[in-house]
C-alpha cells in the first residue's frame, strides 16, 4: 500500500464533468488499496470572477479581505469533489487549510507555510478515507484565513506530500508533463521523462508555468517525488527527480519570462557597501530582484542593473532613485518592456561552446542581447519583448530540442526516504525558510573583460565562438546593460587559460575597436541552495557582511538556485568565512 497525494489544477475542475473524471482517477487509487489525498485549486476562471466581484465593491480591497473572499473558490471545489467520490461509492471528507492545519506567516495574499499538523489527516486516512484538501490556503497565529498566493495549490500538494512522508505526488494539470519549452509558444516542444529538480527550478521560476517555484523548492529540499500527469489522457508525464538520477543534457529546456522590467544605476560608486545599500532596502519593501549584473568597475565607478517583476517596476524604481541620490550615482534607466530568454541543462557544466552556440543561434534570428548573466546550469539573456518568441524558437531549435530524446530509465521517482518522526518535525519548522545548501570558494579563475564593445546585434555571438574555437573553457558571463551604444562583457576561465584568453580577447577587441582588461587571479563565491530567488532578503545577507568586512564585490551573476560573485583573490578565504557566518553554515 502507498500514500499518494494528487493535485487537480483548475482546468482539471472546471465543471461538474471534468469534476466526476477527476474523482475517478482518485478512486482509481483508493481501490488499489492506496491512501489518497487529493488537492483541488479553485473551479475554472472562480479565481478571476471572485477578483472581479471585490472590484466591483471597491478599488483597493484589504488583503485580509482578499484572502477571505478567494479561499471560498477552493472550498466550493473540495465539496464538490468529495460528493463526486461519495457518489462512486467510496467514502471521502473535504477540508479547508485550517482543518487540515496549515500553519503560515501574516502575510495577506502570499503567505508562507510554517508547519503543518497531520494529526486529523492521519486519523481520516486510518479509516479508509480519501482525504479531499483545499490548496491555496492556511491560517495565520491569529486564526486569519491567508492565500498562498501564485501557484500556491502545487505548494500545498507537495508541502503536504512531505509532511505525510508520501511515497508520490502526482501533479495533474492541462498538459501531459514538462516540455522542453511551452508548447503554446513553439507547437514543437517535445516532451521529457524526466528532469532534476534544479532544472526544474530553474524553469518554473523562468516562467514554465506547469508548475511554480515554491511547490519545487519543497519537493528538492524534502525529497519529495513528484510526478507531472495529463488530467485529460493516461500517459506516463514526467517525474522530476535528484540530479543524480536525471539525464545531463548540455540543454534540457528553454524558458520564457515575458514580463521582465530592467533598472540600471550609472556611476555608482565602486566601493564597499553599494550593493548592499540597493539591495537591502529593496530586500525591505519585500522585493526579490532575479537577475543582478554589477559589471567590472572602472574609473572608481561600476554600473549596476537587475530585473524585477513588470509589477514591481514602480516601488522598485521609488527605491532605486532614493538610494541612487544617497551614493551620489549617476542616471537611474528603466525600460518595462523586456523579456528573460534562458537555456537549462545539468550537463551545461561540463560541455563546451553552449553559450556561443545559443548567442548565434539568437544573432542569427536577428534579435540583439541586451544583458547576460549564467550559472553553471543555466544560461539567461535579456531581450526586447518583442522579439522574445524569436529568440525561444532560435535557442530550441540550436539545441535539436524539437527532437529531444526524454526517454529514460531514469523517469521512475525515487521512493522517499523515511525519517524518524522527531526529526521530520523538527525539519518542517519553517517550511518555507531559506534553506541554503553550501557555499564554495573557487580561486583557480582569472577575470577578463572587454570595454566599449559598439552594442550591435551579434557582438556576443562573434565573441564567444571565437573563444570557444580557442579551446577555452568559460564558466561565468556576465554582460552588463549597454550605456552610449557601448557593450561590457566580461568572463571567467581557468587562471592558466589567461595568457590565452587575454590573446584571443584582444585579437577580438582590436577588430570591433573595444579595449580589454584583465585580473589575473580572482575569488569566486557560490551561494547554492533553495529558495534564493523567492526570498527577497538573500541578496541583503550576501552583500551586508562583505560590505561591513570592506571587501568589493567586482562581479554578480544570479540564478534560482546559486548566486555567484566575484571578489579580490587575497579577500577569498576572508568572505568564504563571513559568508558561512551570515548564511548559518560554519
């Protein structure tokens, strides 16, 4: 016997029908002889007619008063399910967040989950029923009913997959598992078996709406298996999986995140303490910034750039002016109407020549870059939005991933590891802290950067398949905003590559008319862990102790699940040790 917890998303219940259909497929699994817990989202479009109904009282309802109204659309749909179960005969109890005992913080409209009880399903579950939960929902210390905001049914089904030690979830959704991009941009999108939940991660956070960030970031950081099924069609979806049983594909996936605002920060001074001024207070309002591009200071200053969430331009630029004035900065930029192209493979790591091969790709297609930023699995660029599908379908089909082979051995979910009560316990305190894994130092790199590059279409590419023709290994890239027509591109490879990369740099520079310079020998820094971009203070705690430390940071790149920045080779050792401080690791 297994226990198994279900999701059905919306468009798997979106009328009585589509209701009885689902409730099938639970009591499919209950005569199996498994335990079932099933979630259920709100009906249909009832999320959107409720919002309209609070819009139709008043221009600016309380949050409180939100979470109030939107909780009901998932508690008509839990009724309904267990009706259309009692009626198959079998029996079935719907329960609110409070009833099952979903425990989060205050914070109206996206709360976060602190603990879970599974006193009351446990019993249910022990009497042979199926246990019909809202998603979407909890209650604060103060018995408030809170919304968990975007995607919060997939984090409630994983969230009580792993308080309930289950052996699977199955996340049942509109389409039949994840694809290699969204099939509603590029019809050839293919499908995989599998995929790790970095990758993952890094996707749903990118704007792969199968599943959202949060519910993965559980599913990673308590080992919860997870399986992505049609609700319409039988067929095996995907099962996304620990990295060591996914198959290390250079590339697995593309992403597209549309609504992508860019703000940038002339001439700030490039001293200790300027990113963390920015960062701090924007971590403050509550904001989490995702890419975050400080390019290679130069004349005693350094422009910084980073993206946040088209809805948060306005705060964000509120701050950013306010903290530009108390640096003596120079101009603040903005531009809302971009979008974050992105390329996701474990296997990334390893292979050479995926970032020229992708800028090509994107040149070829006629789209210019306006920033980079990479980690070791993923590769990002910002684009102009319109030009956003160009750049998905150039990248997909650079990479062959129309005809990807997803097949694998490796598509079978792991079992989940069984613990010892007090320590699951223990573990679930604050589900939804930051949870972060390591941080390494890496002082076998040299920097080097090209200045006054002329911003045109291409220069990445041509850039980077000169380097890649070389023989060279690159690991970060970073390409900053570009300022008067002129680009900043600046990359890392092993200290004893430098003499050649300098050499292939400067033949590069001397025919597009840029300049280069170079650090022989530099500290990286890898923050890795879960949740580093959905918390919006991870930023603040990375840059507050070099900062207090007078240690510089001389380059950023970010990603879902690590954050890199490069500091002086002699500050290595120093802010490995600060960082460890700061993020609980020593």
């Amino acid at each position: 016997m297994a226990r198994v917890v279900q999701k059905f998303g919306g468009t798997s219940v979106a009328d009585p029908q589509k209701i009885i259909a689902a409730a099938r497929k639970a009591a499919a699994r209950r005569a199996a002889g498994d335990e079932v817990v099933v979630v259920v989202s709100a009906m249909g479009k009832q999320t959107d007619v409720l919002v309209d109904l609070a819009r139709q009282i008043t221009d600016s309802p309380s949050a409180r008063e939100m979470d109030m109204l939107l909780s009901t659309g998932e508690q008509v749909s839990v009724s309904l399910f267990a009706m259309a179960l009692q009626q198959q005969g079998h029996r079935a109890v719907s329960l609110t967040g409070g009833q099952i005992g979903i425990r989060t913080d205050s914070s109206h409209t996206r709360a976060r989950i602190q603990s879970i009880s599974t006193d009351h399903v446990n019993r249910l579950l022990a009497d042979g029923a199926i246990v019909i939960a809202a998603g979407f929902q909890g209650f604060d210390q103060d018995g408030n009913i809170t919304t968990l905001g975007r995607g919060g049914s997939d984090t409630t089904a994983v969230a009580l997959a792993a308080v309930l030690e289950a052996d699977c979830c199955e996340i049942y959704t509109d389409v039949d598992g994840i694809y290699t991009t969204d099939p509603r941009v590029l019809p050839e999108a293919s499908r995989l078996d599998s995929i790790s939940h970095d990758e993952m991660l890094e996707l749903a956070s990118l704007g792969a709406g199968v599943m959202h960030s949060r519910s993965i970031e559980f599913a990673k950081k308590f080992g919860v298996p997870v399986v992505v099924r049609s609700s319409f069609a039988e067929g095996p979806g995907t099962a996304i999986v620990p990295a060591e049983r996914a198959v290390p594909r250079p590339v697995s996936g593309v992403a597209l995140a549309k609504s992508e605002a860019r703000l940038t920060l002339e001439g700030v001074p490039d001293q200790p303490g300027s990113s963390h001024a920015l960062f701090a207070r924007l971590a403050a309002a509550g904001i989490a910034v995702d890419m975050i591009i400080q390019n290679a200071g130069h004349g005693g200053t350094a422009n910084i750039s980073f993206t946040v969430p088209e809805d948060d331009l306005e705060a964000a630029l509120a701050i950013a002016g306010k903290v530009a004035n108390d640096l003596g900065a120079g101009n603040l930029s903005h531009n809302q109407h971009l979008a974050k192209v992105s390329v996701v493979g474990l296997g990334m790591a390893t292979a050479e020549g995926v970032a020229g091969q992708m800028f090509a790709a994107i040149s070829a297609a006629g789209v210019n870059v306006h920033m980079i930023t990479t980690s070791e699995i993923k590769i990002s660029v910002l684009v102009d939005r319109n030009d956003a599908s160009r750049a998905v379908a150039a990248a997909h089909q650079a990479f062959g991933l129309e005809a990807a082979d997803g097949h694998s051995a490796n598509a079978t979910p792991l079992p989940i590891a069984k613990s010892d009560p007090l320590e699951v316990v223990r573990r679930l305190e604050g589900m939804e802290d930051l949870a972060i894994e390591g941080c390494q130092l890496d002082t076998s790199q040299a920097l080097v950067s090209f200045l006054d590059l002329p911003d045109t279409p291409g220069v990445a590419a041509d850039v980077f398949a000169e380097i890649a023709q070389a023989g060279l290994f690159v690991d970060m890239i970073v390409q900053s905003f570009p300022q008067a027509g002129l680009a900043e591109i600046s990359f890392t490879v092993p200290a004893a590559d430098r003499d050649r990369a300098i050499a292939v740099a400067q033949g590069i520079a001397a025919t597009r008319g840029g300049r280069v310079t170079d650090v022989p020998h530099v500290a990286k820094l890898s923050i890795t862990g879960v949740g580093i971009r959905s918390h919006a203070g991870v930023a603040d705690r990375l840059f507050a102790p070099l900062a207090e430390a007078g240690i510089n940071i001389d380059l950023v790149s970010t990603s879902e699940v690590r954050v890199n920045v490069i500091v002086a080779a002699e500050a290595g050792e120093r802010s490995l040790a600060l960082l460890q401080t700061a993020f609980e690791l020593d």
